[in-house]
C-alpha cells in the first residue's frame, strides 16, 4: 500500500506527453535503475498546447544532464540560438531595449558594475559610457545579429556570452520521446478516464483509460497540461490566481513564413492590452498575441496579431486560454505536478520550460523512496514555490515599470498594488540601485538592471563607495571594455552564417 510502505519506487507514471511530460520522461529514465519502469500515457485525440519555443540559458543544463548532442538537437527541431528578448514599447510607445542573457562588465574593486557605469551616466561626461547593454556580448552580438559558441577560458570575452534556443515544440516533444524511448521509458496511448485513489491514505494507485485499461503506480507525476487531472482534479489541490497581478487570460497564436533575417533574439511588442511575440525558427516564425479578455475583445487581438505580421500566415490563427497563478502545492501525497499542471506564467520571459525543468531536478534531488517523507516534499514545495513567486516578480516588473497611459489596460498594470516582494526591490533600486539575488534565484541583478533601464527606471543614486573609484580609470575602463565587447560582437559568424556552417536543418 503507497504512502505507508517501504522500499524504493519501483513504478513511475507520468501523465501527458507534452514538453513537460516528455522532458521528465527524458531526465527520470536515465536517472533511474533499469528495475525502475517509466510509463508515460497521453492522448493524441486530445493534444498538447504546443507553443512553448522560447527558452532560457538553463535549458542547456538540462540538455547535458540528459544527454543531448547540441547540433543534433538544433538541426532535428529546426532551433535558432536565443541571446535575449527585445522589447517594444513597454516603458513608452517607442522605447525599444533588449534584455540580454549573460552578464553587463565586470565588478571592480567589490563594486558593481551597474553602479560604476550609473556614475559616469550621471556625470554626463563629454566621453559619456554608452547605454549598459554596450558592455553585454550577449546585447551587442544580439544587436548585430551575430552568434558564436563561447569559449571556456574564462580571462576571454567570449566566455561571456550566453544563450538558449527557441525551438518547434512539436519538433521538441518527438525529439524527446525518441530519447525516452531510447533510455527504457513506455509510451502508453489513451484517454485517462478515472483516477483510482487508495481509500486508507487517498494516495493514487492508478488511472484508468476510456478503453478499460488500467496503469498501477507507486510515483505519479502529472503533466496534464491547463487540465490538473491529478493534482488539481483528483488530489483537489487549490489554485492561486494571480490574475489581479498579471490580468492577460488568452492568447491567439499562428506561424508565419520567415521574413528577413534570422534574429538572435525572441522580440515582445508591448499591445494595448497585453503584448505580441515573434521567435524566428529555421522554417517559419511563430508568432502570438497574449492579451486580458477584460480588456480586449477576441476579435481585436486577432486582427491585431495578423496586421503585425512580417510574412505570410501559414494556419489558422489558434486561440488558448489560462489564468496566472498555481496549485499551493506542486506536490502531495504521491503526486509531483509538473508543467501546466502545476502552474502558468505567461511567455514575456520564456519561463515555463524552466520551471518545468526546475521541477524535474529537484525531483530528481529529492527523488522518494515508498514512505513519501513528508519533510522531502514540503522542501520540494518550498523550493519550487519560492522559484514560481521570484518569476512571477519579475514578469509583473514589465508589466507595472510602465508610464503607459493610453488604454485602461496599462492604466490597471501601472497602478496596481504590487506583491510585497516586489515593492521592497523596486524601493531598494530606486535610492542607491540596490540589488540582491536571493538563494535559488532565477533572474540575477544583470536582468532586472536590463528591465529596470531599459523601461526607464533611473534610481536617484548609486553606491557611495564608487566613489573610492577614480573617475578618471573607471572611464578609461568602461571605454576599454566597451571597445573589446564590440570588436569582439563584430568579429563572430551572422546568426545565419553559424547555423549554416553547424547546425542547419537539412
Ligand atoms: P500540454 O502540452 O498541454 O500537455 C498535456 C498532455 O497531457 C498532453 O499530452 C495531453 O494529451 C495529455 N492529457 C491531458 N488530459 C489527458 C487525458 N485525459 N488522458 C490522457 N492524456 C491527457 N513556455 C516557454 O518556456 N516558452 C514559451 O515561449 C512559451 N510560450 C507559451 C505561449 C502560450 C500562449 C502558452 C499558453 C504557453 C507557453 N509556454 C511557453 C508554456 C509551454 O507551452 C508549456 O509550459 C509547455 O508546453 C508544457 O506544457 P505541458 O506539457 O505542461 O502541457
């Protein structure tokens, strides 16, 4: 009987097959002894949502831990290299800022590099440093439409650089499943109908398919998708809306041919009532419009996204609906919720593969045995929680560091009383530009300085002790730095040129 039993897990079933359900199938098979089964049920008749192509540098961690040859998985899911997001219009209609991946110079002397280049911003000098993106390699080479690998050795710039990919999500899921599949995992096809709970402990024992079938488990991992089959369904887990925070509830999304060049970066035009995307991949472009359904109507946001299209649509546009927020708990009795199951944050920061990785690796660090120890799974809450509430901050940052003012949409976001969390950052920016990653952070000081400035929120000082820095040397240094960055930006492959030479879907 699970949950008052001993012994190590010897049945692992994971319930969906879209990115999360696959991803955990990838990462557990290898993880696990070959006594261990990995069984994996989804439904083709009812699909996954399939758009999520956007990613972040950590989807590289990932893609070592599981194994995965880099060029190999470019060229089977028709990837582009990912250096940041440029984004339109979100301070004021007009600003246009990219937040890079990587990081802005080097601290000196124990200062940050952000307060040093504040100070000579502030100064006004003749030589004046640049915007702060000059002193990123990930920003410039992004600006350039430049791309290149970075190097290990640590003193060269190029070490520098960072990035992620964006990816066809069809592409990806099958990649995966052929990995799984691979490594020992068992794909079961059906429709889960019912869900058999013990009736002593209420763990889950199986689920049960339309057809009659029956899949035993000891370890459930639900990637069900918007739908919670298990842990908002069965186990009845809460959700928390964070919709007051972050009203968009819909999106419509469509491909279109490729137009131009191949951009380095995933581009997020702030709308009326929300914003559009635009990830170039080797084959087409996908593009989508999130928007609040309190503020636009359907229609609008369509013809919206079509009008901004760059090329020529290749479907139907398709529409999707959620709601911002997640379960109180990822994990209960037997039942670990990964992906949509868990929980939702909107795209503007590429985040939800993360999150679902997130989850697979403290999963697997906390991996149970029969017992279930209650102490491991409220660390697994507490770990994950805290990672899904630090997201959620910074996604309301874009949202609320806005001087927006021309629909009731930004009026709402520039208003709103914001988490606490997030109000006692933005107070420690606004006087000396403080900032302060917390244990287990995903975004660093570098991508809030990105957002903070680049939608205009200048703090009204900076570090009193920059001023042990002679003003002289640090300008010497900033223009030292900046030099390199740019040679060293100019000097790499056009993005199109790398994939060309290393990658290129046939
Ligand atoms: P799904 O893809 O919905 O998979 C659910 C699975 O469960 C499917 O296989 C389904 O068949 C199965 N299932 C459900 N019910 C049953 C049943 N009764 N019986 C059997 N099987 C069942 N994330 C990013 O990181 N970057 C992005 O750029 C990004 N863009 C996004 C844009 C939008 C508009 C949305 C809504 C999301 C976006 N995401 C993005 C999130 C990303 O799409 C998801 O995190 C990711 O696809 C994982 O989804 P999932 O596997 O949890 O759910």
């Amino acid at each position: 009987m699970t949950g008052a039993a001993t012994g190590p897990i010897r049945k692992v079933v994971i319930v969906g097959g879209g990115t999360a359900g696959w991803m955990t199938a990838a990462a557990l098979s290898r993880a696990v002894s070959a006594d261990v089964s990995v069984t994996l049920v989804e439904s083709e008749e009812i699909g996954t949502v399939g758009v999520g192509e956007a990613t972040i540098p950590s989807l590289l961690d990932f893609n070592r831990i599981i194994g995965i040859d880099e060029d190999a998985f470019v060229r089977a899911t028709q990837a582009t290299f990912k250096l940041g997001i440029r984004f339109r219009d979100w301070g004021r209609i007009g600003d246009d800022y990219l937040h890079p991946f990587g990081t802005h110079g080097r601290d000196v002397a124990g200062v940050s590099f952000h307060q040093l280049w504040l100070r000579a911003a502030a100064r006004g000098e003749t030589a004046t440093p640049g915007p702060i993106g000059d002193y990123c390699l990930s920003h410039v080479a992004a600006r350039l439409g430049r791309f290149n690998r970075p190097v290990a050795d640590p003193s060269a710039v190029l070490s520098t650089l960072s990035y992620a990919f964006h990816f066809d999500a069809g592409l990806y899921a099958a990649y995966l499943r052929t990995l799984s599949k691979a490594a020992g995992a068992t794909r079961v096809e059906g429709r889960i109908a019912g869900v058999v709970r013990n009736a002593e402990t209420g763990f889950i024992d199986a689920v049960t398919l339309a057809d009659g079938r029956r899949v035993d488990g000891e370890l459930f991992v639900d990637c069900s998708g918007f739908r919670s089959l298990l842990l908002g369904d069965a186990l009845g887990v809460p959700f928390t809306s964070w919709q007051h925070w972050l009203p968009c509830d819909r999106a419509w999304a469509v491909p279109s041919t490729r137009q131009g060049p191949l951009t380095p970066y995933t581009r997020a035009t702030a709308d009326r009532a929300g914003w559009r995307w635009r990830i170039p991949l080797q084959h087409r472009v996908g593009n989508g419009h999130v928007y609040s359904s309190a503020y636009s109507d359907d229609d609008t946001a369509v013809r919206a996204l079509l009008d901004g299209l760059e090329g020529t649509p290749l479907a139907e546009p398709r529409q999707l609906r959620f709601v911002a927020g997640r379960r109180e708990r990822l994990w209960e009795k037997n039942c670990v919720a990964i992906g949509l199951a868990g929980g939702f944050l909107e795209p503007l920061e590429s985040t939800s593969i993360h999150l679902i990785q997130s989850g697979i690796t403290r999963l697997l660090s906390l991996f149970p045995d029969r017992s279930f120890n209650p102490v491991e799974i409220a660390e697994y809450n507490r770990l994950l929680l805290r990672e899904y509430d630090q997201v959620r901050d910074f996604i309301i940052l874009h949202y609320h560091a806005t001087t927006r003012s021309d629909s009731p949409f930004w009026d709402h976001c520039r208003t709103m009383t914001l988490p606490a969390s997030l109000a006692d950052k933005l107070a420690l920016w606004a006087g000396n530009a403080r900032l302060f990653r917390e244990a287990g952070e995903l975004f660093t000081p570098d991508s809030w300085i990105a957002v903070l400035l680049g939608q205009g929120q200048r703090p009204t000082g900076c570090d009193p002790l920059v001023a042990a820095l002679p003003v002289g040397e640090a300008a010497a240094f900033l223009a030292h730095l900046r030099d390199v960055i740019g040679r060293t930006a100019a000097a790499m492959p056009t993005h199109e040129t790398f994939i060309a030479q290393h990658c290129a879907a046939p």
